[in-house]
C-alpha cells in the first residue's frame, strides 16, 4: 500500500474533513484520502490537496461531495444483535411498565442517529412490531438521520439487495416485512411509516428533534476528536428523557461518557442512561 506524507496540501484537507463531518484522518488512514478522492481530483483536475481544501471552503457541493466520499457506510441488519434483543427482552418491556401511569402511556420516540442506508431503523422498526402486537395503536416514531444525502436517499427508498437483506434477518422477518421485487427487496409501508429520515450534521446544533426513551449513535462518534466526541454525547443527553437509554458502538470509548451518563449491562450489551441534571 502506498503511504502518503502528511505535507502541508495534505493536512489542508484533513482540516477541512473535520470542519465540515468532524471526522479525524490520522497517519494510519491517510491512505483513505487517495482511495476515495482520486477519482473526484482526477475528474476536476486539481493539482494537489491544497486546491481541492481552497475549492471546497467556499463550494456547497464539493463540501457535499467530500462528505459523501470520506463518510463509511458499512452496515447490516441487526448489527451487533445484543442491544436489540436487551431492548426487546428486558428494557423496552420495562419503560413500557414505566410509562403505563403517565400521560402518555403508548407513545415511544427512538433515534437512530447514523442510520447510513437504512438498516438499523428498520430493525428497530422490526424489533417494535414484534414486541408490540398491536403496534399500529402505539404512537411511535423513530428518527434516522445520517449527515450523507446519498445514504437518506436509499434509507427513505428501503430498497435492498439479495446480499444485504442476507446480512441480519431471519427468512421469517423477511417474509413478513418485505416484499420481492426481480432481485432486490422493499421495505413494506408498516415499517416505513414508523420512520422519518432527515439528513443531519452531528457538529451542528440539535433543533427540533424532540425528547427520546432510546438513541442509537454507533460507530460515529469513533472518528471524532475528544471534544467533539464529548460535546456530541452531551447534546445527546439534552435529547434524552430521564430513563432513556443510549446504544453507542462496542469498540468507541466509555470514558467520554462518565460526566452525562451511567454504564448498565443487559443481555451481553452495554447501556447508557443519561444522569439527571442538577437544577
């Protein structure tokens, strides 16, 4: 593999990356740079870094266009399947009970906060239906939103191939919440209708997304800095009601979350739950 130096042209662009997703490019993934934007440098003809970070400061779409190409969308359904089955089994059940007194005792907010091309919110969706056997009486609502155009685009069309609706579901769940088309398959409407997909950047401030009993945020916040990483999971936790519950990635770093939220283990997964705030 060929290894770039990190000349001046160079950090340029690691800088311009971070301001605009906050996702940190260090010596040992300087490789990505010239895997994923050659073609873009080859297309436009800049000469060097330097030119694609001066191009883009000011460029909406070459910022766009950046973010799509240094964004990873690796993912599967049911990934890492031990927070859905605690969630199911053990801790939606509980809020649930919680909630049966309150005034709205029916209703569920959950976020997927990385959701890429749309697999973990519609697991989520899954998991809700077959804890929920009258789920279209609930008032439920699950965000996805993800920071790549291209990947709410696919997620809002549900449409998926023979080898990635392979990757997580059971025949069963298959049968019973897609439909065949030639050689790809589509997400039915009682999923869809459970979720509302909005592109979002996760530096930005979180207007208008509401209060959430559960958050998925996996596997982004990895690619942060320190600072952006705890600003991130604090603004999080403004999002989240009392007893909420946090699902962060099994290899991303627990210490971040020590000021805002308390570690629990539930069926081989680890969970965060927002500490109250002193008034």
């Amino acid at each position: 593999m060929k290894t770039l130096e990190v000349s001046n042209d160079i950090i340029d662009i690691i800088d311009v990356i971070e301001q605009l997703c906050g996702i940190q490019v260090d010596d040992r993934k300087l490789y990505l740079l010239e895997h994923r934007f050659g073609e873009l440098m080859r297309e436009a003809s800049y000469s060097n870094y330097a030119e694609l970070a001066r191009c883009a400061r000011d460029d909406r779409q070459l910022q766009q266009q950046i973010v799509e190409r240094i964004t990873t969308r690796e993912t599967l359904f049911f990934r890492d399947g031990s927070p859905f089955q605690a969630l199911q089994h053990k801790l939606l059940p509980e809020i649930i009970d919680a909630r049966a007194s309150s005034r709205f005792p029916r209703r569920l907010r959950l976020w997927s906060a990385a959701c890429s091309s749309g697999q973990e919110p519609y697991s989520l969706a899954i998991m809700l239906r077959e804890l929920l056997p009258d789920a279209d009486n609930w008032d439920v609502q699950i965000l996805a939103s993800d920071i790549s155009s291209t990947a709410i685009t696919q997620a809002k069309q549900g449409v998926y191939s023979e080898h990635e609706i392979s990757r997580g579901l059971s025949p069963a769940q298959l049968n019973r919440y897609f439909h065949k088309e030639g050689n790809l398959w589509r997400v039915q409407d009682k999923l869809r209708s459970m979720i509302r997909f909005e592109e979002r950047n996760f530096l930005q401030p979180f207007t208008n997304v509401g209060m959430f009993d559960v958050v998925f945020c996996r596997n982004l916040a990895i690619y942060f800095s320190d600072g952006n990483r705890k600003d991130l999971f604090n603004r999080i936790a403004n999002q989240m009601v009392d007893d909420g519950l946090l699902f962060i990635g099994a290899q991303e770093y627990h210490s971040d979350m020590s000021q805002r939220f308390t570690m629990e283990h539930h069926c081989r997964a680890t969970v965060y739950r927002p500490k109250k705030r002193v008034p």
